[in-house]
C-alpha cells in the first residue's frame, strides 16, 4: 500500500483530532538546553552513592536524570524523595533560561482558535512545567498539565497519555501527540493515538519514522498553519 504524502497524512489526522496533546521536552521548550542532562545526572547519582549504594552499569553511565531517579526508586522511598526533589530544583533552574521551541505560541494559538483543545504531558517536574508555562505565558491556553509530583508520579509515557485520555474524557483517537521522541511515539501507537513526530534534530525523521510516528514535521509552524485552515465544525 503507498503511503500518503506528508501533506495528505497530516490533515487525514487533523480531521480526527480534537486534542492536541504535547510532549514539554521538545515540542514545547528543551529542557536542558543550558545545563547539560548529563551533569545532572551525575549529581543525582552522588545523592545515590553517598548512601553506599552501588550503581548498576547502566545507571552509573546514562546522561539521562529520570533514569538515574528510576533506579533510585528500586532502592527506598526516602532515596527516591530526596533524588525527585533535587531533579525538581534542577529541572525549575534549567527551564529558567530554557527558550520556547520556535512556533510554539503560534501552535497553541491556533490549535484552540481551530476549536481544538490543548494539553502537555511531561515526566518532568510539575513546578518547572507550571513556572515555564507561567513565564512564557502558556498557563492559560494550555487547559491540561500532567507532569511529575514525586517520584510515585514518575510513569510511562503510555500512562501519561492514557491519563490524559481519561482526564480529557475522550478517545484516544480523538487526541493527536505531538513529540521528538522515539519512545513516546511508540506509545502513542499502542494506546491507539495518533503519534506526530517533532524532527527538531538532524537526522531524526528516519528515527522518529521507525518508531511509529503516523508522520512527520519538521516545524511547529506547518501544523500551526494546517490547524488553522482546518477548524472544527461547531
């Protein structure tokens, strides 16, 4: 079966989509654009290893803070709170000088003047999704933030949308997920949402297409266009 070309696969989904539900890191801003993921893992890790508590091989060596957090949930409540906080405090200085992804406001903009509505999902903390939304005057447009509360709160990107779905009351393939990652779209797909993948890095499209994604843009601004000349009937 041919595939449809972006343009075509593209509006097909806008005609199904009622919410438009965003990834934070990526889509909306990137996170640690400024203060390297990297070194926040490490100090992540020095809360860990200052309990004597030995690092499996992967986590000692992973620049990705959330799965520093994860492994320090395997060890106790304690470990875990205190880990969540710091990412928390790291995670709000980072977002700080974090800059909108380009569009962003025009996508939000459009989305609800389409009659669509919009949501950001997110592992990250809930009070630096909140203070960036607040400071880049995203708060009010932006009827729905799931993000992280404590390290409980840390879930899988298919809970993510399924609680988005549920919180929303809708289908999932009312609901379209805008995201540059491979795992999230690949979730998407599983749960039955349409996946749109965000190359906002060279060489991304070939990944984000393997993963699943039902297209592919390059820029915010293509599907702030699409949406609209697209409204929804009243």
């Amino acid at each position: 079966m041919n595939q449809l070309p972006l343009s075509a696969a593209l509006d097909d989904i806008l005609r199904q989509t009622r919410h438009l539900l965003l990834d934070f890191d990526g889509p909306v801003c990137t996170v640690f654009a400024h203060l390297p993921a990297a070194t926040v893992a490490d100090g992540l890790r020095q809360i860990i290893t200052a309990e004597a508590v030995p690092l499996p091989e992967s986590v000692a060596a992973t620049a990705d803070p959330l799965a520093v957090l994860s492994f320090a949930a395997t060890i106790s409540p304690d470990l875990a709170a205190r880990v969540e906080s710091e990412l928390g405090d790291q995670e709000t200085a980072a977002v700080a000088t974090a800059a909108p992804a380009g569009y962003i406001h025009e996508l939000v903009s459009s989305c609800r003047e389409s009659g669509r509505s919009v949501s950001v999902i997110s592992n990250n903390s809930a009070r630096a999704v909140q203070s960036y939304l607040e400071r880049n005057s995203l708060d009010g447009p932006i009827g729905l933030v799931l993000a992280r509360n404590s390290a409980d709160m840390l879930k899988t990107e298919g809970d993510l949308i399924d609680a988005a779905i549920a919180a929303l009351e809708t289908a999932p393939a009312a609901c379209a997920l805008v995201t540059a990652s491979a795992s999230a779209l690949e979730a998407a797909s599983l749960t039955g949402t349409h996946a749109l993948g965000y190359a906002r890095m060279p060489g991304s499209r070939e990944t984000l297409t393997a993963a699943g994604a039902d297209t592919v843009i390059r820029s915010l601004a293509d599907l702030a266009l699409r949406l609209r000349a697209r409204p929804l009937p009243n």
